[in-house]
C-alpha cells in the first residue's frame, strides 16, 4: 500500500474516534443535567419550596458545579421486607406450648429477660431506620440458639438483614455474660442441694457434672488440637448443675482434644473444692 494511502486511513480511523469520543461525553453532559435536573425537582418537591423564591445557591448546588459531587437518586436503602410473622402471629398468636418448642422458654420469661437485658441492648432510632426492638433483638438470638437454622433462615424468618442477624446474636450474647451470668449461675446453698439429691437417691452428692463438645470451625493454627474424640473441631464445655437440673457451674474454652478429667483438674470449680 502506498504511503499516502496509510496515511488516509490513519487520519480516517483517528477523526472517526475523536467523533466518538465527542458524542460519547456530549451523552454523558446530558444524562449528569437530567439527573441533576431531576434531584433538584425531586428535593424541592418534598421540601414544598420554589427554586424561584430561594435567596441564594445552596451548598449542594455549588458542589454540583465545581464538580465535586455527581447527584444519584439512591434506589433504596434496604431491602423490603415482611416482619408480620414476629409482629403478628408470634407476638399475638402463639400460646405457651409453642413458645416453649420453639424458644425453650414461655412468653414470661421471655419477657423477663428481656427486661434483665435491656440496659444494654436498647438502641436509638436513626434517620435512616428505626432499631430492632428489645423483644425482636433476643428472639432473634433464642431461636438460632435453639434450632440449627442457618443465618439466612433466621434473618428471613424475622424480615431482617443477614448481618444484622448475626450483630444481634452477638449482642444478646454478650449482654447475658455481662448482666446474667454472674447472678444466675451460682453454686447457692450446698446443704440444699445435698438433701435434694438424697432425697433422689444420691446421698452426700453436691452436684452432677459432665463434659459436652460445642462444634466449631477448625482454628488456622494448632487446628490438630480441637479435633475430639469424635473426629470434628469442638471446645468443651464443662457443666455443674443441682437436684433440679439448673446451672451452677461452667467451664468453657478448653480444646476438644482436652480430656474431660484434665479440664475438671484446671477449673475454679475444682479449686474452690
């Protein structure tokens, strides 16, 4: 091909991108002023004033001219959805059975806890939404405790948010370690108990203890450790309760690999004895 003829098609293919990029930016001007446009109508409309009665730009105004600031309507904030089946059937319909198969616990107690557990999980409401109840804060915690639903299966059973689901398990729980679990799980009177269980049939016995493994994910370091004897990664934990089956002693965190007897000789409970 001759020179020349390079030439041409070179010059052709460059004035053809240049157009392109030209119409290209033209479009993008003309979708920012529609969105800009459409912002100020949408801003002015809910506030019910006049752009023509405004004393001056305002400050989004500006920002939007020096190009700072590229105004989108945000679609939504979250996700719609439908909290009726806490609000409207367990709240108001469910009776004692079903709340005791459900939250291994009656409607009373639920709602004593969460009175005990208020100060430190109520929250405010912000402009942006309003705050999971006190109530709905715990349900949402009992039931994943009490049932092997998954966090998704949870957060739609409750009309809320996976993360937010989760927070609020981790909320409840740390509020019952922090408020409760100094006051409720306590040795209480020893004699009691002894009589308790003689009366069973257990004569000088302060006690039933044992060792049960809570399944966890494998550690990324020393994983060999929390591997029990029945082959998956678990801490144990180590109970002490009385003649009437309540808690009075925990022990928790020790590897699943730990043997029971060992954990028994490291507690407190074995050292106040």
């Amino acid at each position: 091909m001759e020179p020349s003829a390079i030439i041409a098609a070179v010059l052709s293919v460059v004035n053809t991108s240049r157009l392109i990029v030209h119409l290209f930016q033209r479009q993008m001007q003309i979708n920012r002023a529609r969105r800009q446009q459409k912002l100020r109508e949408d801003m002015n409309s809910e506030r019910g004033t006049d752009l023509s009665q405004s004393t001056g730009p305002r400050p989004v105004d500006i920002m939007v001219a020096m190009g700072h600031v590229d105004p989108v309507e945000r679609r939504f904030w979250a996700r719609e959805t439908s909290t009726d089946w806490w609000d409207r059937i367990v709240i108001q319909v469910w009776d004692e059975s079903q709340w005791l198969r459900n939250f291994r616990m009656r409607k009373g107690t639920f709602l004593e806890l969460c009175e005990l557990l208020s100060p430190a999980l109520k929250r405010q409401d912000t402009r942006i939404r309003a705050a999971l109840t006190i109530q709905k804060r715990v349900a949402i915690a009992l039931w994943k405790l009490a049932t092997p639903d998954s966090y998704r299966s949870v957060a739609n059973q409750f009309g809320v948010g996976k993360s937010t689901m989760g927070v609020a398990v981790m909320q409840v729980a740390h509020a019952i370690v922090d408020l409760l679990l100094s006051k409720v799980v306590t040795l209480g009177d020893v004699q009691v108990i002894i009589d308790g269980f003689s009366a069973m049939g257990f004569p000088n016995c302060g006690g039933a203890i044992d060792g049960t493994h809570i399944p966890i994910l494998g550690p990324d370091h020393q994983g060999s450790q929390y591997i029990n004897r029945k082959g998956y990664f678990s801490m144990v934990l180590q109970a002490l309760v009385d003649h009437k089956g309540r808690f009075t002693n925990i022990n928790v965190g020790w590897p699943g690999k730990v043997h029971d007897a060992r954990v028994f000789r490291n507690s407190g409970l074995f050292r106040r004895l």
